[in-house]
C-alpha cells in the first residue's frame, strides 16, 4: 500500500491518519478518553487501530473486518480477555500524523476518536528517536515497540512475458506495474539513473496492477511481499510466479512491524508486548500468517537475540539438525 511506502521513502520512507469510528468517549470537552490498561479491562474491549482498505492487512468483505492485522487484533484481545473493536484509520500525509491523529491527541474535528493501539507501524529505532531542529523528540508522545512481522518487497512476474527475473535491470525493456506514490514507484522511476523510468506504469492499487498483467499490459508487478502474497493466492492469478531478485540500492530491503499506543500508557504496552512475543516465539504468529495464506518472517528484533532453533520455531521450521 503506497502510505507504508510513504513512511519508508520519507524515513527513507511514511504514512499518516484519520480515523473513523463511533463516538464512545468523553462527551464533556470532546476531549479523548484517557483508556488505560485498567480502564479498557474494566470497558470489556480493546480497539485496535488499522488501516482502512490496506488488503491483506486490513480490509472489508461483505461489510466485516478482515486481514491479518485484524486476525491479530482479534487474537490479542482474546489473550486479554475483552471484546475487539476495530478503529479503522484512513492514511493522510506522514506517520508523524497518523500517530498524532490516532493514538495520542485525535484530529481536530474527532478528538475523541482515539484508538487503544495502533498495528503495523513500522519498528524503526532512527525514527522512534527523531529529534527535530530544537533538539526536542518528535515522536516523545508515543511509544512504538512488540514488533510482530519482517515485511520486504516482492516483484510477481508473468512467465509468458519473462522467463525470469534475475534482476530488476530487465525492466529497462519491459513494463511493470506498481502503485502510485510508494517506494517502488520512487525506485523503480529514479534507480540506475531512471533507466527504467519510461517502464513504469502506474496503478490505484497493487490489485489494479495485477488486472493490468492479467491483460498483458504489464509483463510484472512490484509491491510488498504479503500484498503479492495476497494477489498470487487468488485463482485468477495462478499462472504469475514470485521472483527472488532483490533490489540494489533501495535503502531499505527489509524493516519490522510493530505497534504504537500513548506515551502514558506503559502498563498496556507491556501487556500487549508479552501477548505479541509469546505469539512469535510459539510460532503462533507464524499460524496466523499462514491462515492468510501469506508468508511469515520473524522480526530483525528476534534475529538478535534467538538462536537458530527458536528462529525455525517461530517460522513454523523443524527444529532438529
């Protein structure tokens, strides 16, 4: 989706939010609930912050949530032991934003639209501690930790058009699609020297993208793995193929997903950062991800301290030599 690409590509790379749901605060001074750990025990349900229209992390069908971000809320709010609400956040301009709007202040017009945390916000320590020109931490109001997910991007191809993609230098001579204004249409339009630049066709959505190669209009599609996991798992798309290229100089290959909720609100972020990390060591995270039919990586976070055993664990590996 091109708002997680944003927030890469102005980090290197962003996103941003306004949220939407209904009104269940403070009806004095349209201020926001201050909902703590014993507050949201006490209400019996937990809203969980996602975005709107992001397949397959977090979208409608027929009128339900439905997406792995979803799945995930659900879950946690289960280990909890409340009910979960969805807090559906549309993307705005920076992920500076979408924290501000959605998890510590509200936007002016919804104040009280708050939601307790917010998922798939990218764990980047650099940014985390941002400071701008006075010294002052940007982001001091939030506290963004429990990284669940390794999310890289992935170019689907058509076998009929290519044999292979051994490197993305082939699309100086053929078409690929990708969606507007994310990091791989900045890439794709401005690496080795825009040699690629007049193959690069622009779509609404990475699904439009895939209609397009479906046609023969586009001979590949690039996106982020579990967005051309989600495509490739469709029947119409079965005779694409997943290359296993990667791409030089794009600054950033790899990052982990994580969580973010108010600064002040440390009690419920250790709970939910013990839920988060008994799901990835059991390999739970891992069964989550593949009832989505998507590929699971685990976090950078956990490459550190893991050993290879727990690391297979947690990826739903043998664990035997």
């Amino acid at each position: 989706m091109k708002t997680l690409s944003r927030l890469l590509v102005l980090l290197l790379f962003a996103q941003l939010a306004t949220a939407q749901e209904v009104d269940d605060g403070d009806v004095l001074l349209n201020r926001p609930a201050d909902r703590t750990y014993d507050i949201i025990l006490e209400s019996g349900y937990l809203k969980v912050g996602v975005y709107q229209n992001f397949p397959p992390y977090s979208y409608e069908v027929d009128g339900e949530p439905a997406g792995i971000d979803i799945e995930l809320g659900r879950r946690i709010a289960e280990e909890m032991g409340v009910a979960f609400r969805v807090h559906w956040i549309v993307p705005d301009e920076n992920l500076g934003d979408d924290l501000r709007n959605n998890v510590w202040k509200g936007h002016y017009l919804a104040k009280r639209r708050l939601a307790d945390v917010m998922l798939r916000v990218p764990y980047d320590k650099s940014y985390a501690y941002m400071q701008d020109s006075t010294g002052e931490y940007i982001n001091e109001q939030v506290v963004m930790f429990g990284p669940y997910q390794q999310e890289t991007w992935q170019i689907a191809y058509d076998p009929a058009q290519l044999d292979a993609v051994q490197t993305v230098a082939v699309f100086q001579y053929n078409p690929i699609g990708v969606e507007i204004d994310t990091l791989p249409d900045f890439y794709l339009t401005s690496a080795f020297g825009g040699r690629m630049r007049d193959q690069v066709r622009h779509f609404a959505t990475v699904a439009e993208a895939f209609q397009a190669l479906r046609a023969g209009e586009v001979s590949a599609v690039m996106g982020m793995r579990a967005e051309i996991d989600h495509e490739l798992a469709k029947p119409e798309n079965q005779a694409f193929k997943a290359a296993s290229n990667g791409f030089p100089g794009i600054g950033k290959q790899v990052w982990d997903v994580g969580m973010a909720i108010k600064h002040t609100h440390r009690q419920l972020g250790y709970a939910l950062e013990a839920i988060v990390d008994r799901l990835v060591k059991t390999g739970a995270m891992n069964e989550l991800f593949a009832s989505e039919g998507l590929r699971y990586s685990v976090p950078q976070y956990y490459r550190e301290f893991l050993d290879e055993q727990a690391i297979a664990r947690a990826e739903g590996g043998s664990t035997t030599k």
